[in-house]
C-alpha cells in the first residue's frame, strides 16, 4: 500500500474506534461461558498488570523495538484463553482494564518500532482494540488514552482535522476524572494536535488547561499511563508545543525543566528531550549550544531501538551539514552514523 493510501485508510479507521463498543459484553460472557472454560481470578489480573509494568519499563528504557514479540506473545498465549474463561463480573472489568493496557503497550511498541505501513497499522488496530477493551470494561481512563495514541500517530501522519478530533475525544473522556495528571495528558494531546493544525487559540487555551491540572497535588500514581504523566513528560511535551507556536525561548525553558528540575532519567525519554533541546537551540542560532546537547544526546542514544531516536539522528546530521567547515559538526555526524539501534 502507498504512503497516501495509507494515511487515507488508517485515518478512517482511527476515527471509527470512537464508535462505542458493547457495553453489556461483560455481563453476558460471566452467564455465558462456555464448558471447560479457565477459571479467571484477581491473581490473573494481577499477572498482567505486572507484565505490563515489567515490558513497559524496558520500552521506555531501550524503545519499543526490543520486547515487542514477548508482549504480543504474552497477549495471544496467556491473556487470550482468559478473556474467553469465566469470571465474575467484578473480576472481567479488571482483567479487560489491564488487558486493555497490555494491548496498547503492544500499540505503542510497534509505532516505536519503525515507520512502515505495516507497523503503523499494526499500532493503530492495538489502540483502537485497546479503546473497546478499556469501553467495555467501562474505563474512562484507559479509553481516553487508547484514544490519545490514535489521536497523536494521526499527528505523525499528518492527518491534522482526524488528530484534533481524536484530541477532543480524549479530553471529553477524561473532563470528569479525579486525576489532576491525567487531565493534564489529555489537554496537552489537544493542544499538540491543534499546533500541529496551526490552531494557536486553541492550542494556547487547551496548553494552559493542561498546565494548570499538572500543577495541582495528585493521589499516588495508578496503574495506567495517564496516571504516570509526570511533571517531567507534561514539561517535554509543552516545550515541543511552544516550539511549534515558534516560543523558542519558553520551549527551551520547558526543556531543561524537563532534564534538570524533573530530571528524566529513562534512556530513551532522556535522548528525545537531548534532541529536540538541540534543535531548539539551532533554531535560536546557538550553534555551540546545540552540539553540546547533541553530544549529549548521542551518549544516550547507541543501543535504543525507537524511531523516534533513529528520525532525530537523522534529523541531527541533516541539520549539520550546513556546518561542514566546523570541525565538531563533523565528528558529531560520524558518531550519528556509528550508532546503533
């Protein structure tokens, strides 16, 4: 399939996950279930939410490219047959919560892994899976942030009208949650896909929201992603949003926020934001500052299997050649081609 097909295709079928699922699924399957079925229990649920933690720590340290098959694995192989067992229904809305955020970790793997169409559509059918499970299990939460990950590759694609509207699904989702952190993620996915649109009102209005919810005290961090945006993430994710409204300055304000006050200490995480601090600083003409960053930012980077780290290498020794004559520059442009991921 084309690059433009697939945009097309997948764009349609990001917004079609805002389709409700049935809602009453749970309730049949715990009077439904067939003989011989496994018996599920808390225990199992347990198990998942501790595999979700244990793979999702090490794709936030080495990228999504490392453990993506064990994840899928440990979906089709345990988790499967227990979805089709027989539980209670307190104990089926748990597992299909986590269930929920194994899929979309499965998702976000595979949108980290690489940018081919296969893996792209491969991450949009996890979340758009990931939302009906988490509906289903009648999780506002989790289903506002399956959303977000449609909301943010529409980003990618550059399907800016289906990003927004994806954005604002997120935010409707999470408007009456009692969770300061996740509010904040959600405002801030809105105000990203609205830059992304060139929407300064909306962006600035829906940056602000999310400023203000990250800044009030929150309840110790949950089991799912939302709960663990950090002041640190929020502040990363702002800086990028001012840098495309071209606030250079307060995008490197955010930036360094993000590296020196909250201190970002995942590999992965800590090169992005070494990164686009980087580009940040070329933007505002400061050539010595941006490949001091960079050097920095490729001490962190060998051994990370993200396209995200592969795009700003890239994009890094693009951006470099136009120094061709500075000595440092072209060190910093072998090194780029030396590491590996």
């Amino acid at each position: 399939m084309e690059r433009r097909e697939f945009i097309l295709a997948s764009s349609g079928y990001a917004l079609s996950a805002l389709g409700l699922p049935d809602m009453d699924s749970i309730t049949r399957r715990t009077k439904t279930a067939l003989p011989g079925a496994i018996r599920v229990g808390q225990g199992e649920v347990a198990a998942v939410r501790h595999m979700v933690k244990a793979l999702g720590d090490s794709a936030s340290e080495l990228g999504g490219g490392h453990a993506r098959h064990l994840a899928v694995r440990y979906l089709t192989q345990d988790v499967a047959p227990w979805l089709e067992g027989h539980f209670t229904e307190a104990t089926g809305r748990d597992l299909f919560a986590a269930t929920s955020q194994l899929v979309h970790l499965a998702g976000w793997m595979a949108q980290d892994e690489g940018d081919t169409p296969e893996l792209r559509g491969l991450a949009q059918r996890y979340y758009a899976h990931s939302f009906r499970l988490a509906a289903e299990a009648g999780d506002p939460e989790l289903s506002a942030t399956a959303l977000r990950g449609l909301a943010v590759q529409c980003v990618d694609l550059g399907y800016r009208a289906e990003a927004v509207q994806l954005g604002e699904a997120c935010v409707e989702y999470g408007r009456h949650l009692d969770n300061p952190r996740a509010v904040a993620y959600y405002e801030a996915t809105l105000a990203n896909a609205a830059a992304q649109d060139d929407d300064r009102r909306m962006a600035t209005k829906h940056l602000a929201l999310s400023e203000t919810a990250i800044g009030k005290p929150t309840a110790a961090a949950g089991d799912s992603w939302a709960a663990h945006y950090s002041p640190g993430r929020w502040a990363h994710e702002s800086g990028m949003i001012l840098s495309r409204l071209g606030d250079l300055d307060a995008a490197e304000e955010h930036l360094h926020l993000a590296l020196d006050i909250h201190g970002l200490d995942r590999r992965r995480t800590r090169a992005i934001v070494l990164a686009d601090l980087g580009g940040v600083r070329l933007r505002q003409g400061d050539v010595d500052g941006a490949m001091a960053t960079w050097r920095d930012f490729l001490d962190c980077a060998d051994g990370i299997r993200s396209v995200k780290v592969q795009a700003a290498l890239q994009d890094m020794r693009v951006r470099l050649r136009r120094y061709g004559g500075v000595p440092e520059a072209q060190e910093l442009r072998e090194r780029a081609g030396r590491v590996t991921g």
